[in-house]
C-alpha cells in the first residue's frame, strides 16, 4: 500500500460536465485494472508506476474538510481517472467515508467504475439520491466474459457488472452502461451491440453512452500495441497512423443498430437525455400515511 500527498482532491469542473457533474475527485492514483486500453495511462497525465495503486493520504478527512466549506452543492464525479473501488477501497474504505461526507453536505455524486464492490456502498447512494442526483456507471465493453478477461485482466467479470446494474436497478438507483471503448477489429461487431444492449434491458439500465472507438495517445499507444500483438497492430497502423482518435471502420453500421435497439428497450443514450433523467430521479424520501 503506497500514500501520496494531495493539497487538494476536490477540483471545480468549470461548468457542467458528463453526467451533470460540477466537480471531479479521484482518491486513488494509477489503477492495477489491466484494461488494455486505459487513457490514464497516458504521459500527459505524468502518473508514474501507473500499474501501482496510491491512495491519497487522508483522503477522507480532507474530502469532509473540502465539501464543508463549499458555499455551493454540485454534483460530485468520481472514477473519472481510477476507478474508485479497487483493490485498496476494501481496507481503506476512502470511497465509502466520502460517500457519507457527500451525503452529509447535500451534494450528488456520478460514480463510474468495473467493480462490483460498488454493491458495499448501495446503502449510501440511496441516502444521498434522498437530495440530490445520482449515477451509477459501470464500464461494460464486451459482452463476452472470456473477452473481457483478455482486454480487462483483473476486475470484475462482464456477468458480474450486469448483475451489479441489476442490483442499483432494483434499490431504486439511477444506472446504466458506459459502452466504451469499442475497440476496432476486437469488440466493434453488431452481435456485441446487440448483446450489451439486451442484457442492459434486462438488468434494467436506464442509459447507455457508448464510444464506437478508442483513443491512443504516447504512452497508452505503445502500451495496447504490446497487448494486442503484431497482427492487430498492423491493421491499426494500416486503418490509423497516428491519429488519436481511432473510429470503428464499422461506426455507421454499429451506431444504427445500437440506437434501433435503445429505442425499443427505452433505454436512454444522448448525454442531455441522460442528465436530465438523473435530476428528475430523486427519491425524496416521503412520510406515507394509513388512513
């Protein structure tokens, strides 16, 4: 376990960003995922030993210390660079205590993460979206167990995130698919689409927001080409170059029935639609009375 100092964890976003958020916090530094095509990983981040995960020191207290003298409640981002439930969260419970001070301070919170102990802190998310939004999203790429484990080696499995949005679904949470990324030549297939998208019905996801693509930059660049061999590097390099944004030569075809299928279900998928339906999902806790 590694600690690193931070002066401050809590940044504005300058304005209303994905989900609705106002403000991004990330507790942890560097992340030990090993999903092959992680952006963080990039050196413009400059987070060194990435594959090492550092907790920031006292993160806890310093959040409660930060929401407190807020004049203003926002909505709260995490998991925007490290996933927030990983391997630490279960001893260090950093997530949870900031969860309670969230609550505490009338702020909402957009949760994204691929860990299924997310589940731990159900109780806490269920209190806060009493007041304030709530959103819960889990990353899910591939519908294929046995794919997933090679492009995201050492998190949660597909099923397991499917049974997690099921849980959030049925406690009255507000959560859905972040379908991203659809890698080119490896996941970018219809039957994939179709598969994510019928399983997300039938957990009972309100949103999916997807990215029929990946981004590949310096470091992260070097890094997916060593983990997808010289075979799959060659057709990006052929498709690519250099660019940074790497389109599923399958976009049109994929987006169309990606969309056919959102609308039949009812599932949401444009970012606006997606924040709106958080703010008016608010369980304002009510007193019920037997007449």
């Amino acid at each position: 376990m590694e600690f690193i100092n931070a002066v401050n964890i809590i940044q504005s976003g300058g304005g209303e960003g994905w989900f609705g958020t106002t403000h991004n916090m990330n507790i942890y530094r560097g992340c030990n995922q090993g999903c092959i095509y992680c952006d963080s990983r990039s050196s413009c981040y400059q987070i060194k030993d990435f594959d090492t995960v550092k907790a920031k020191k006292d993160a806890a207290t310093k959040i409660e210390s930060e929401l407190k003298s807020k004049r203003k409640t926002g909505v709260i981002s995490m998991g925007g660079m490290s996933d927030p439930y990983n391997f630490l969260e279960r001893e260090l419970e950093y997530t949870r205590k900031s969860l309670e001070s969230i609550n505490k301070y009338k702020f909402g919170v957009s949760c994204i993460t691929k860990n299924v102990l997310l589940e731990r802190d159900i109780d806490l998310y269920k209190k806060i979206n009493t007041h304030s939004p709530v959103t819960i999203g889990v990353t899910i790429t591939t519908a294929d167990d046995r794919l997933q484990s090679r492009i995201e080696r050492n998190i949660s499995s597909t099923s397991k995130r499917f049974e997690l949005i099921k849980k959030c679904a049925e406690e009255g949470l507000f959560a859905g698919i972040l379908m991203m990324p659809i890698l080119p030549f490896i996941n970018d297939t219809i039957s994939n689409i179709e598969q994510i998208v019928s399983q997300a019905n039938e957990a009972g996801a309100k949103f999916i927001y997807p990215s029929f693509g990946v981004t590949l930059r310096d470091n992260q660049r070097l890094y997916f080409f060593e983990k997808i061999g010289e075979k799959l590097t060659n057709q990006y390099i052929e498709a690519f170059q250099d660019s940074y944004v790497c389109v599923s030569p399958n976009q049109k075809q994929l987006k169309k029935r990606f969309r056919e299928l959102c609308k039949k279900y009812g599932i949401l998928y444009k970012m606006n639609d997606i924040v709106e339906a958080s703010k008016t999902y608010i369980k304002t806790s009510q007193i019920t009375l037997d007449l």
